[in-house]
C-alpha cells in the first residue's frame, strides 16, 4: 500500500495592498515577522519599515503589495522608545546581548546622583553627534558593521549627526545584577527613560553614551518602539491577533493605502481632472508644500505621491510615484 501524497500547505488568499502594524514579539528578528506576514498575506511582497533588534519589541510597520512602495518614506519619520539603561556595565553590543566588556567598581556606581545624571542626559538630548554602535547594520569598505566586529575586527564608524528631542528619565533604581556566571552580584543603577529621536538614532549608542559620560559604562537592557510616525502601539497588533483574524475573516485584514498615507503625509484632495491627469503621469497644479503630499481622488483612493518643483519657469506638482492607473 502506497503513502499517501503529502498536500501542500493551502495559500491564504492575498491580502489586500495596505500596511500592517505588528506589536513585535522579544526574540523575532525583523525578517522573522515578514516572513510570518508573507504566510498570512498570501504574498512574498512584504517588507518592513526601520529594522527593531530581536531584543525589541513594539510597533513595526509593514507594507503589503503595492503598500511597500511607500515604506521608504516612512522609515525616515522619528520614533518613540521606552527603554531601560544600565548603568555600571559596559557589553560590546551596547546591550543585554553583547559580552561583558568593564564592570565598574560600587564607588562608581552609587557616586551617580541625579544632578549629574540629568546633567549627562541633557548633554544628549537636541542635536549630536552620534557614533552609531559597532554592531550596526552601516557599511565599512562594503562589508556590515556587526559582521565585522562580530568577526572579531576593529570597527571605527563616524559620528552622524542625529535629533533627540526627548530624553526624559522616568524611573532611578539601585539594584544588583550578575553580570559573569558563578560570579557576584555587583550594583548597578538601571534608568527607565522615554526618548523621542529622528531616524538613524540609535537607543543602545544612547545607552552607552550615558555610562561614559558619568563614568560607569552603561548599556541598554529594555527597548519598546511605541511609536514610528503617524503609527503607534494603539493601532499594533500582535502576531496572534493578525493570526487569529485572518482565521477567522478569511483573509488579513490591512490599512488601506489611503488611511496609511493620511498617517505618513499631508493630503491634497484632487478633482476627478488632476485623478486623470496623473493617471497619465502628467504634472499638475502645485500643492504649496515643501513635503511631500500623498494626492487623494474624491472617492477616497491614493492616486500618487506629488512634490513641488520649477518647470520652465513655472511651479508645478510631479508625481514622485503613482499608485492608481487611469
């Protein structure tokens, strides 16, 4: 008697082009969740807007179909992050996950009064100077950061200047902490902080900025993304919730591109003239915005994404990308 042919897994049917807002889960890479998104969208088109470590958790945004063309402009949006510092430990990721580099000594450590800590914290908040961390995802001589340094290899990156417009500390606390196995607990002080930073800010470089300037090392031991954008936890779900929906309605259910685009930019309403014309590609009357503005047909479709410019003399609109056929 023959085994029986094993059945492919039945495709979900595909999900329509929009965004999804993901609660990631601690331990998930990025690439962890598009991969679990393609298997509910129904699609390969999936992408992510702005990598959170698997250490992480928080809001995602991912695009579905035509919905990843847009993902480019939300990744340059500012973002919010609770996240707990410790100071006392330095690792060589600038987090939990990295080796142990120093431990500073109790003296150090419980030196670290408040006037200093908020005289460290406001040398780093508004416009600096930032040394991405060594484990980063920026290429040297075409090669990742955190391969290299992972390989062992010396990695010198440049300072980038970057925006914290928040960095206001929540919570003080004097705990101890084991930081070598079958070692002691040493004391350390772990910092509860909310930041508000601009793209290509990294919270561990925060972390480990911190620990130098009051002279204890520091690292990062917690990180929540609340907020990228125009997107927040209120909007997420989790990866079981998406799971669960899609179960039950038979397919995922997604932001429409329009709604998505009213979080990420300013809208220009257009007339049923301009829908035809940039159907066509044409340019039109200028929007009067320096930005650019997601254009909108009366019956509430994303047509295009339109951006200002000079055109023989004359201010006009551009389609940067169209989004709805004539």
């Amino acid at each position: 008697m023959t085994s029986p042919t094993p059945q492919a897994p039945v495709r979900r049917p595909t999900a329509a082009d929009g965004f999804v807002v993901v609660d990631k889960p601690q331990g998930w890479t990025s690439h962890d969740v598009v991969g679990r998104l393609r298997r509910l969208a129904g699609t390969r088109k999936v992408g992510h807007a702005g990598t959170l470590d698997p250490m992480a958790t928080g809001v995602l945004v991912l695009g579905i179909g035509k919905a990843t063309r847009l993902l480019t402009y939300v990744v340059g949006a500012d973002k919010d992050y609770d996240a707990t510092v410790r100071l006392g430990v330095a690792t060589t990721t600038d987090d939990a996950e990295g080796q142990v580099l120093s431990v500073a000594g109790p003296g150090a450590v419980e030196g670290v009064d408040r006037p200093a800590l908020d005289a460290a914290v406001a040398d780093l908040t508004g416009d600096i100077q930032q040394v991405p961390t060594s484990v980063s995802a920026i290429k040297v001589d075409g090669k990742r950061a955190y391969a290299l340094a992972r390989a062992g290899e010396s990695v010198e990156l440049r300072a980038r200047p970057v925006t914290v417009s928040r960095f206001e500390v929540l919570a003080v606390r004097q705990v101890t902490a084991t930081v070598a196995d079958g070692g002691p607990d040493v004391p350390v002080v772990d910092i509860d902080v909310r930041v508000t930073v601009s793209s290509g800010t990294y919270v561990r470089a925060l972390a480990r900025d911190l620990g130098a300037a009051l002279g204890t090392g520091g690292h990062l031991t917690a990180l929540r993304r609340t907020r990228v954008g125009g997107y927040d936890l209120a909007g997420a779900r989790t990866l079981d919730e998406l799971e669960k929906q899609a179960d039950a309605d038979g397919t995922l259910a997604t932001l429409p591109m329009a709604e998505a685009a009213r979080a990420t930019f300013p809208v220009r309403e257009l007339d049923e003239d301009e829908v035809r014309a940039l159907g066509y590609g044409q340019w039109v009357a200028p929007s009067g915005r320096p930005e650019v503005v997601a254009a909108i047909s009366p019956s509430g479709e994303l047509v295009a994404l339109l951006e200002d410019t000079r055109r023989r003399g004359d201010d006009l609109a551009r389609p940067v990308l169209v989004l709805a056929a004539h």
